[in-house]
C-alpha cells in the first residue's frame, strides 16, 4: 500500500511539472507572437471618410464590422478600373486613387460596378495640377432652401452653369457600403507606394499566385437607414443598455454680439420692445467627406474674416447710435441650415436671446434689415441678392457703388438681383418662414473650384502669412492712404483684397445707420485680417488668439481649429471659442484702470484678456452663443420625411484604423492549412499514446524511498 501511493504521489510530481513546462512554453510563444504581429502589420495614419444620415437617407463610408481588408492596386488610369471591373484575379481590391481620377463617374463606377470585388478605397493626397476637385452637390442645401418648392428660378443640379457649385461631384452625399480612407502625409503615402511595387505592380494576370500588399480598414459606423430609424433604434436599445447610441444629431453653438450693450431689464419686464436692430450674418462652419480634414478657406473662412472686420470697423467708427447692430455667425449651414434654422425659430417663440442674458427677447419683427455675406469668392466683383421687391437691396447696391468710387477699393458691384435662386446663404432660413422678409444678400458668383474639399485650404486663397502684428496694432482702424501695401503683403494680397471689400461694407452699414456718408480715411485692419487667416488656417497658437485669453493663459496646441459642426460635447468645440473670445477683443468696450481683480468681481459681461500689448485689460463685452441644434430634435412626433428642418445626424463608431501587411497566396493558405491539421493529427495520436501509455512511461525504473515493513514470524 504505501509503494503504490509513493508511485502515485511521482505521477502527480510528473504531470505538474509537464503542465508548468506547457505553461511557460505558452507564455514564451505569447510574447513572440505579439512581436510577429508587429512585424507582420504597418499602421498608416490618415483620415477616414464616416456615415452621416438625414431623415431620407444615409451618406458616407462604413467598413465591414472588424475591418475591411483589400489588395493594393494603383489607379493610374481609366484602364486600371477596367483591370478591377473585368479581370480582378485576386479579389477583393483597394484601389489606390489619386485626386485626379477622384470624380463621381470612376468612383460610382467602382461602387457600382466593381461592387463584388472592391472591399476599400484609398484616397492618394496629389494636389499638383488638379484643376476642380469638390464632393458637395452642384446645389448645396438643395431641399432646404427658398426654391425648394419652386418649379422656376431654382438652382440646377443638371446644368452647371445654373448652378451654384458648378464642379460639385455630389460624392459628399452618396452611400458606399466600403471605407475610404484619405492619405496625406508622404511618408504614409511611400509606405503604400513601395508596398505595392514591391509585391503587386507586377504580373497583374497572375497575382492570385503570389503573395500580394493588402490593407486592412477598420472604420464600422453604428448608423443605417436614416436618421428616424437610427433614432429608434438608439431609443429601444437605451431602454434596454443605457447610453447606447448609434447616432447623435449634429449640433453646435451659433456665436453673436450687438455692436452695443443691451440694457438689463428684471424677468418681470422681459418682453419684446420696439427695439429696432439691423442683422449682419454669415456662416463660420465648412465640411468635407474626411473626419477632421478640411479648412474651408475660400467657402467660409473669407465672408468670416469680412464680417469680423466690418464688426470691428463699426465698433471703432460708431460710438453710439439709435439702432443696434446684431452681428450672427452660424453654425451647421452645411448641413441645411441648421444654426439659421434654430436661429429663427428662437425668434418665434421668444427664446432669443436665452433668459440668462437678462435682456429683452427679440422677435422677427425687430429686424429691420437682414445683411447676409454669401460666399465671397471673387471679393472685387459683389453682387446683391433678394428675393422679393425690396427698396433696401437698391440702396444697398447704390451705396456699395457710390462708396467704392469715392474711396477706389476697385470692387465692382452691379444692379440688384431679384431671385429665388440664391446662393446657399443663411438668410433662406428666413425668407423660408417670410418671402417678404428684409433680407439682403451680398455674395459673387461662385470660382472656388475646391467648395467643400479637402483642397480648399490657404493655397487656395493664395495666402502668406504676413506678421507684422508685433510693429501695428491690429485692435485700431487703419489709415486707408496708406495704399495697397504691397511691402507687406505683396501685390494683390488676399488681405488687402478682404480689407477692402470690408471697407466698403463696412461703410455702406455706417450710412445705412446714420443717414449720413463716412467722412474718415480710415478703414478696416489689413493686420488683423491677416492674423484672423493665420489663426484659422495655419495655426491657433497666434498673437490674435493669444490676445483673447489671460496673459498666463499656456500656448496651444499649432493647428488650426476644426469648423466642423460635429456632434454635442460638454466642451464648446475650439473654433466657436476662438470666434467668441476674438468679438469680445475688437467688440467690447474697454474699461479704464481696472485691475484683474477688479475685472473678476465684476463677472460677465467683464472680461480679463491679455490684450494687445499682453499685459491684461478689462473689456465690457456684447457677445454671447445660441445653440445650434435643429429643431427637428425637439419634437418627439417630427415627421422626418417632411423636409421642413434639418435632420442630419452622425453616426457612432467605436475605432478607427489602417494598416498594411503581406496577405499570403491561396497556395501559401492551403500548404498553411495543411501542415496545421497534420501537426493537429499527430498531436492527437501523440497524446493518446502518452496518455495509454502513462503508467509505464512515467513509473519505469522507479523505486520507492521508504522501506517496506517485514512482518515477524510467529513462534
């Protein structure tokens, strides 16, 4: 008895020390194999295309949920498209694209026809001799807009010539059932390049033989359908797993200022007055198909630049006057107005502004003129738009001509245009409500090749960024006698060309106050302007910005902030910060010999800003934000399908990733395949012997240590 438990106590020894042998074993292959994963995959960093939805349909990319993986293939022609369509010997493919060959037809096409065999898309950054490249539609905001309902006078996605973005592709609102993912940098760009000349330009018939560069994506969007069934289905899952989403409605803030403070009142007398308010307005948002990619320069950041300038210029030119000026950036117009559409519908029910200003609510009838910036590509040839008989547009127009010949800003500026085909401008959200309502638009006609586009950036303005902010202070007006400049900035400057037309609008608003001409030579601040396009295009961490914030405030990250609308947050996105504390430098009033103590007693509207200088001032501030969220959300039985606001919402996704490897030929598959259920079928019988076999293989030779007791003998 005590032999055969010695035997077994050596069995269970053996056994153990078998299973922490496999175990270390395991945790050695561990490590290396996160080493192999690591030299088997390259990430590549870039930008991906995400799913957006309406009330109607969806648009945007999705990959596969895990990721969507796709042989390299380089597009370099129409012929390259035709190779993945006809022949595709080893499917599924990733074409690489350059801009180029990014237009609707060779996309749609890859979409539609190679939809079998393209798994994802690359979009290869080659701006050099690219002549157009937009992905918005011909006719942005096409169903949100005045002529939505109109059979005539509407702008015209089939002609581009009737249109009001002629080289608008409209890929910005199409659906793909693939990821597309946007490659900017070079060195990312090269590791794609030699990865696929290496291992796949070659032998193209008979690349299902070896092995081949592929990419795997990694970009699920959570959202289908449309907005109405996203939101249900984000409803009834909540209900079950809480916080469980699978789209959030766009949704920003609009920012706003008077061009002088607005009396408090106590809640009891808060209704609306006859106060009398002159509108000035444009959009300060953009788009593009990319999360993150996109400056918007020459669509939005120019009209912006001109209003904050004209805002300036009044503030400085006009100290007091019986009517106030309301001067409104909005936010979401590239998604059907959203900022406008909140905006007026604040108006009607007596919300604007919030309760929390302590001021008197403003209706739609306080408004007596709407002056709204369009897009202002061509800035020395304006045009004024309205769209019912309107006197104020004639004398809008009159003194935009009258004025640039007397100073020479050399802007031509025709007859008013009475349409319903306006451009896509905020001031549709209120002729919408009010055909007759005082609205008048000044825009040019549409020359920005790249609307809406990754391409639309300071190159496309032709912007150099000056600096001179150190030798002129950008907080005063400057001395129009001065000339053009050109020892700063160049000849033909994109400063100088926004400082005029600022100039000009500017002025045309002082008379329109007063009734009476501006008799100064100074105009608006070609030094600021050109600090507002280095913030907004180049990088935040600028002398502009940094003068909107407390002196020991610490520098910021140098990128320029995003002007996407995005989705909510509890933190107010960058760009409608800056906007805020940029109106509350040029616009506020400053208050003499106050200390920073002082100032932070007094609270809103008291601000403690570092200033020109640096030191630190004291400003009495107007400026305030809205919410930007349309309407559609605050009504649990909208009907979606109505067209009456915006829907637009964005889908969820929980990662977001690229990366390269060597995918193995179908041969290298099966010959892998093979040798693993060999070594599975040996492994098996292995085991079963040892395991049949485990007493004699485990107890041979062995002896026991303790001696086995004799019995005695009985006499």
């Amino acid at each position: 008895m005590v032999l055969s438990r010695g035997l077994i106590g050596v069995k269970r020894v053996s056994w153990w020390y078998v299973a922490v042998w496999f175990a270390l074993q395991q945790i050695d292959l561990g490590a290396h194999g996160q080493r192999m994963k690591d030299n088997m995959y390259t990430p590549v960093n870039g930008a991906h295309c995400f799913r957006r939805l309406n009330g109607t349909h969806v648009t945007g990319c999705s990959s596969s949920n895990g990721g969507s993986v796709g042989v390299l293939h380089l597009i370099n022609s129409k012929a390259d498209i035709d190779f993945i369509v006809q022949k595709h010997p080893s499917p599924p493919y990733a074409p690489i694209v350059p801009p180029a060959l990014y237009t609707r037809e060779n996309i749609l096409r890859l979409r539609d026809e190679a939809a079998p065999y393209v798994s994802a898309l690359v979009l290869m950054n080659n701006a050099s001799g690219l002549e157009q490249f937009s992905q918005e539609s011909r006719c942005p905001n096409q169903y949100s807009g005045l002529a939505a309902d109109q059979q005539q006078q509407r702008c015209s996605v089939d002609r581009a010539e009737d249109s009001w973005n002629p080289w608008g592709s409209g890929l910005l609102l199409e659906d793909f059932l693939f990821p597309i993912f946007y490659v900017a940098g070079v060195s990312e760009m090269e590791k794609l390049l030699d990865c696929y000349e290496k291992f796949n330009a070659h032998d193209l018939e008979n690349q299902h033989q070896r092995s081949l560069c592929a990419i795997e994506v990694k970009a699920f969007m959570s959202a289908a359908v449309s907005t109405d069934i996203c939101m249900r289905r984000s409803n009834s899952y909540n209900s079950l797993i809480p916080a469980t989403k699978f789209c959030d409605p766009l949704q920003g803030k609009n920012v706003y200022a008077t061009l002088f403070p607005r009396p408090i009142v106590p809640e009891e007398q808060r209704v609306e007055g006859p106060e009398r308010i002159v509108l000035v307005s444009t959009r300060t948002d953009t788009t593009t198909m990319f999360d993150g990619v996109g400056l918007g320069a020459m669509d939005s950041v120019v009209p912006f630049a001109v209003l904050v300038a004209v805002a300036h210029f009044l503030s400085q030119a006009l100290p007091s006057n019986d009517r106030n000026v309301l001067f409104l950036f909005f936010n979401g117009e590239s998604y059907d107005y959203i900022g406008s559409q909140r905006f007026v519908y604040d108006l009607q029910t007596g919300a604007f502004p919030s309760r929390g200003t302590q001021t008197k609510p403003i209706s739609m009838d306080n408004i007596e003129l709407m002056i709204d910036l369009g897009a202002l590509d061509n800035l020395t040839d304006l045009h004024v738009y309205h769209a019912a008989p309107q006197p104020m547009a004639t004398k809008v127009a009159e003194l935009l001509r009258k004025i640039n010949q007397q100073f020479g800003f050399g802007i031509q500026a025709g007859q008013p245009v009475m349409t319903t085909n306006l451009p896509p401008v905020s001031a549709q959200s209120f002729l919408r409500e009010n055909i007759t309502f005082p609205a008048v638009i000044v825009a040019s006609r549409p020359a920005n090749r790249f609307y809406h586009s990754i391409y639309d950036d300071q190159e496309n303005l032709h912007y150099r960024y000056g600096n001179h902010s150190r030798k002129y202070d950008f907080t005063q007006l400057e001395d129009l006698d001065l000339g053009d400049r050109s020892d700063l900035y160049g000849k033909d400057s994109i400063q100088m060309r926004i400082r005029n037309a600022s100039s000009l609008i500017g002025m045309s608003i002082y008379e329109l106050l007063t009734g009476r001409a501006y008799g100064q030579r100074n105009g608006t601040n070609s030094v600021l302007i050109d600090e507002f396009l280095h913030c907004f295009l180049e990088s935040a961490d600028c002398p502009l910005f940094r003068a909107t914030v407390k002196p020991d405030t610490p520098h910021v990250y140098p990128a320029p902030p995003s002007r996407y609308i995005s989705v909510h947050t509890t933190l107010t996105s960058d760009a409608t910060g800056w906007t805020y504390r940029v109106l509350g430098l040029l616009l506020g009033q400053k208050v003499e010999n106050a200390t920073k103590a002082n100032c932070s007693a007094l609270h809103l509207p008291y601000q403690w800003m570092a200033g020109y200088g640096g030191a630190g001032e004291c400003r009495r501030t107007t400026q305030n934000m809205s919410l930007a969220l349309s309407p559609a959300f605050m009504n649990e039985t909208y009907d979606f399908t109505s067209y009456r606001y915006s829907t637009w919402t964005e889908s969820t996704w929980s990662e977001m990733s690229a990366r390269i490897f060597l995918r193995p030929s179908p041969a290298h598959e099966t010959l892998t395949l093979s040798i693993g259920i060999v070594v599975m079928v040996i492994s098996f019988v292995l085991v079963f012997l040892i395991n049949s076999r485990s007493d004699v293989l485990f107890n041979q030779g062995s002896t026991s240590s303790i001696p086995i007791a004799t019995q005695p003998t009985q006499c």
